[in-house]
C-alpha cells in the first residue's frame, strides 16, 4: 500500500508540475495583458498544489493569499489603470522581450554559480532536527516568520518598495495618457 501511495504522490506532483510549465508557457506568450495575467494565476495555483504534494500546506496558503490574491489585484489594476486590455501588433516588442529575457537567464545563471560557493546564513544552516525542535517550539507560522523579519528584513522592505514605485509609476504613466 505504501508503494502505491508514493507513486501516486510522485503522478500527482508530475500532473502539477506539467500543468504548472505548459501555463506558464502561455502566461509569457500571450499578446492580450488580461489572459497573460489569467495563465500567472493558474500557474501560481499550480505551485500551491506542489506545495501541498511536498507536505508545505501553509506555505501553499500563503501562495494562494499573496501571489494568486493580492500580486494578481495589483496586477490587474495596473492593466486597466493602463488600459492594456487589447493586445495588437507589436513590431519587435517580441525579439526585444526574448532577449532581455536572455540577458536576465544569463545573469540567474551567475547568480546561482556565485550563490553555490557562499555560506549559507545562520538562521538556515540549522543542524537537523533543529527546524523541527523550532517548529514545536514557535509554531508554524513563528518558524516563517522568524527569518522573514530577522535576516530578511531588508530584502523584504525592498520588495515591498518596489511594489510600491511599480504603482505609482502605473498612475503616473495613466495620467500622462489621460
């Protein structure tokens, strides 16, 4: 029975995990805004349903409130603040998009050769059965959010800038158009 159980985990974590490529495939290649924004929210579901395969159900909560809730309203409202609903020709919008998107795979890649050589920070590089030990302690929730607020405050602050520079800039740019 147990093999059983796993290879249905493993179908299971397969089907979403295909589901999750093929939207997000669609997501960066539709022209429309709207049905771009629609396939990030199948694929943001997607990874919540991955989370839930991998036994992070609160994690898996927290994607579906965070990314696929409030990111995906901010997301939208920028669209109709800007009026982005048609989708039309785009000259080379296509080869300028494929090649920023080069540039950016390229500097993840360096990223990722830089990061693999640094140690890891102190409230991750627990020995094992710390995070459990720490989870009973604090709680789920107090496990998250520890190093959310202690050594990833700054990074955490930053993101929550640029979202917001990223609306104001939207209505700035819809009242130039107005």
């Amino acid at each position: 029975m147990a093999w059983l159980t796993g290879h249905l985990t493993v179908l299971v974590f397969w089907a979403f995990a295909g589901v999750a490529i093929v939207s997000a495939a669609m997501c960066v290649t539709r022209r429309n805004p709207v049905a771009s924004a629609l396939w990030l929210v199948v694929t943001l579901f997607q990874l919540a349903g991955l989370f839930v395969v991998l036994d992070a159900q609160f994690l898996a909560v927290l994607q579906v409130l965070v990314y696929a809730g409030a990111i995906m309203v901010l997301f939208l409202f920028v669209i109709m603040l800007l009026n982005l609903g048609q989708g039309g020709p785009h000259d080379f919008k296509g080869v300028i998009g494929l090649g920023v998107g080069a540039v950016l795979a390229v500097l993840l890649l360096l990223q990722l050769s830089v990061l693999r050589h640094l140690e890891p920070p102190a409230a991750i590089a627990l020995p094992p059965g710390t995070m459990a030990a720490q989870q009973a302690h604090d709680g789920l929730v107090g496990t998250v959010a520890r190093p959310l607020f202690d050594a990833y405050l700054v990074p955490f602050e930053i993101t929550s800038l640029l979202l917001l520079a990223a609306i104001v800039g939207a209505v700035v740019l819809a009242m130039r158009k107005l």
